[in-house]
C-alpha cells in the first residue's frame, strides 16, 4: 500500500473516533439524568426499540427503570414519564419549567414546528393566546357550536340511512362530519360530502396521520420564531387536523367497542330512550342526566388512546425533577396511555368497562387519570368541542340505529392497526339497523 493511502486511512479512523467521541459526549453532556439504557454512538436505543410499537417497548423499559427514565432516539436524548403522578408532577405541578414542545420527527415532517400545537417560547404564547379568542369567537363551548355540532349530525343520518342496513366502512363518513364541524369554524362554512377537493384534503389528513404513527427517523427543524402568515395557515391547518382526525378515529375505534360488547350499546339504547326519547334530538344538557352514556363515552376514549406518547414536550430551563437535573432542552414524553391505564386509578386498565367512570349509585364519577387531551400548559385547545362532538354523535348515531357486526363478537379484534405517534384503528364493516 501506497504511503499515502495508509495515511488517508488512518486519518478516517481517527475521524471516526472523533465523531464517535462527539456524539457521545454530546448525548451525555451536563446534567443528572434520570437511569435507562446504555446508548450506542448514533443510533442511541433504537435498537432497543419496536419502530412498530414505541409505547409497549417504553413500557417494557419502565419496568426495568421506574416510571422516569432516559432513553436515546438517536443522538437525541428523551426523558420518558409514565403513570399519572409523575406525568402530573411535570405537566402541571412544573408546568411552566415542562411547557416547551419537543420534538418528533413525524410531526417535524408536516408541520415544521410552525403553527400553535408545535410552537415554542414567544411564537406558542401568541398563537395559543390568538387561536383560544378566535375559537371563542366563533363559538366553541357556546349554544352556537352545538347547534353546527346537531345540524352536521343529521346530515351524518341521512348518509347513514342511504346505506340500507348494507355492510360499510366507516372511515370516510365519519371523517366527513367531523371534519365539517371545524371546518366550519376555520374556513366559515361546511363542504359537500362528495365535494372532490373535500375529499381529497381529508384523504391526506387522514394519510397523515397513519404516515405519523409508523416507525420514525431522526430528524430536526429550527424554525424561526416570528408571527406570520405561515404561522397563521399553519395553525389553522393544526385545528383542522386535530378536530378530524382525533374525534373521527375515537368515533371509529368506538363503535368497534360497542360491537363487542352489544351489553354495553343496549344499556346506552334504554338510556337514550327514557332521557331523549325519539321525538327530538339530542342536546349538550341531556349529558347530565346520562351517566351511563358518559361514562361509556370517556371509556372509549381512555381506551382508544389516540396519542399514547402525548406530543413531545421539553423543559424550558434547566430543571430539577424527582431528584434528577434535566438540562433545558430536554426533550420529554409524557406517555399519555400510562395514565389512561394506570392500574392505582382504573381497576382492570386492560378491560373495557364503564363501571371505571361509575359510582356505586350509578353516577358519573371524575377520574384524575383520564387526560386524553394531555394536561398542564399544553392541554389541548380544542378539548371543549371534542367532548361535546363525542356527545352529540354517539347519542346521536344510537338514538337512530342499532350497529350490527359482521362476525361474532369474540372475533372482533381491537388492536389498533398501527400504534405509534397515534393508534390508528382496526379496518371493519358494520351495518346499521334503524331504531
């Protein structure tokens, strides 16, 4: 070998070295983490990690850890909280040092961190300030969303009734009407149903969020802090994401519930009938003489667990957390489905059972643990018309129709087709009987 090649050879290695060192020192600069696995240089723990189901190998290492720990996507470090109490200890005991976004690369990829739900520091202050007025405004918790809410229903009927009892996916109906609910918020009026440029927003939205659940690569935006046009169409883009994708998936997802368990829907059914009956439709003020109704509503959604690692959050200073230091910058997951099934708040966390939301007199009991719209600072802005959707479609849908399955109830299968950022549901047919 030529002198010089053995020259340029041992120049690379020790530039490899040197890259080594330096990822290396960077994942483990100053501060006191909390424990977890040893990281390789680069790749960090991701061999570690099921690219396919991120949250049941975090579960798998809380285990091994504790509640608190650290694991490394890559050069990036991430704190990881499980269980309610140390999620609430950070979102809203420390919910100022715990209020930054953090990053993921899923998200990164659509948004760019540019818009209200990825914003930081000043940009996140005024966009959230702004977003909160504007959907005041235009009615959020007020008489008139409800009435878009009622009226967006009744068109969901008329879909429904054009199916004739027929096996159907309900993918693309359910998006429809809860789409037009904000859009009629954000954009001042509803679309077609088989309007094309409709139909193909939601078929991206949609594509989006399967895209955002599948594994994950590395990957990092800086954007700019100022307040824009592209932070306005963003942010709207954000709202219109949120309010399709979340509540159309949890409608999914729970009417699959209701076609394993026909016990459950029939006590919803006789709940409908003495509270409502048929002769008008359903209103907001009738969730509180339904106890039965809401509670099975808020154990679809403990379930479902639409985003099981909540959005990434980092501190904004330099933080001392349960005897640990967490630099600022630290990127954090509150893993929201720890909570949701923590085993100290819901008696059998695996099981589908109202009973969780129940008192032994059959009221509605609160839950601390339920926070499917996250908590602290960052809870989510449109939490109020969620609920309220969730509400008016389920009494809605089931005033006017029975589900039917297309196999036995033992067969159907709940796990979610996807789990990643978000658990995306099984695909299934039903039919729909009238009442």
């Amino acid at each position: 070998m030529e002198p010089g090649g053995a020259l340029t050879i041992f120049l690379g290695i020790c530039l490899s070295c040197l890259a080594l060192l330096s990822a290396w020192k960077r994942m483990h600069k100053e501060g006191k983490l909390p424990p977890g696995p040893t990281p390789l240089p680069f790749i960090g723990n991701l061999l570690q990690m099921k690219t396919d189901d991120a949250f049941k190998s975090f579960l798998t290492l809380k285990d091994k850890y504790g509640p608190v720990f650290t694991v490394h996507l890559g050069p990036r470090r991430v704190v990881v909280l499980c269980g309610h109490e140390a999620v609430k200890e950070a979102l809203v005991d420390q919910a100022e040092e715990f209020s930054g976004r953090g990053e993921l690369a899923s998200l990164d990829r659509n948004f760019n961190g540019f818009g209200v739900a990825l914003a930081n520091g000043e940009r996140w202050k005024q966009l959230r300030r702004f977003s909160l007025t504007t959907l005041r405004n235009f009615g959020m918790g007020k008489r008139s969303i409800e009435v878009r809410i009622q009226e967006e229903a009744q068109y969901l009927m008329e879909e429904f009734r054009k199916t004739q009892g027929l096996p159907f996916e309900p993918t693309f109906f359910l998006s429809r009407t809860v789409s037009n609910v904000i859009s009629s918020v954000v954009f001042g009026s509803r679309f077609d149903y088989e309007d094309r440029t409709f139909l193909s927003l939601l078929h991206m939205i949609n594509e989006s969020f399967i895209e955002m659940s599948t594994p994950w690569a590395q990957e990092k935006g800086n954007p700019s802090s100022e307040f824009n046009m592209k932070n306005l169409v963003l942010t709207t883009l954000n709202l219109f994401f949120a309010g399709t994708e979340t509540v159309s998936s949890t409608l999914r997802y729970g009417f699959l519930f209701l076609l394993k368990h026909p016990e459950v829907e029939e006590k919803v059914h006789q709940e409908i009938d003495h509270v409502i009956g048929h002769h008008r439709i359903p209103g907001i003020e009738d969730r509180m003489n339904m106890p039965y109704t809401d509670a099975v509503i808020h154990e679809i959604q403990r379930l479902t667990d639409i985003v099981p690692l909540g959005v990434p959050h980092t501190v904004t200073r330099d933080t001392h957390f349960r005897g640990y230091l967490l630099p600022k910058g630290t990127n954090v997951f509150p893993l929201l489905g720890s909570v949701l099934r923590d085993p100290k708040y819901f008696s059998n966390p695996e099981k589908f059972n109202p009973e969780h939301f129940l008192d032994e007199n059959g009221r509605f009991k609160k839950n601390d643990a339920f926070v499917p719209f996250s908590s602290g600072k960052r809870v989510c802005l449109g939490e109020a018309m969620a609920r309220m959707e969730l509400f008016l479609y389920f009494t809605t849908v089931l005033q006017n129709f029975r589900l039917r399955a297309l196999v036995p109830p033992g067969e159907i299968d709940l796990c979610p087709r996807i789990s990643g950022f978000g658990n995306i549901p099984p695909a299934y047919q039903l039919c729909l009987e009238p009442r």
